[in-house]
C-alpha cells in the first residue's frame, strides 16, 4: 500500500509539474511574441 502511495505522490507531482511549466510558456513567452519590435531606421 505505501508503495502505490508513493508512487501516486510522484506521477501527481510530475502532472502538476508539467502544467506549471505549460502555463509558464504559454504566459510568459507567448506574451513575448504578441508584441514584436521594430527596428528603428
């Protein structure tokens, strides 16, 4: 049983780990790409 439970504690943190990292780059690096830069000339 305590077996099962840790192995449930580490997919759960690997789930939550990679909608962190999901949110993370669609927040923060697609806000980047919406406003692109101009070149002064």
């Amino acid at each position: 049983m305590e077996t099962f439970l840790e192995i449930l504690r580490e997919v759960l943190k690997g789930v939550l780990r990679e909608i962190g990292a999901y949110f993370f780059r669609k927040n923060v690096l697609e806000d980047r790409k919406t406003t692109p830069r101009r070149r002064k000339q």
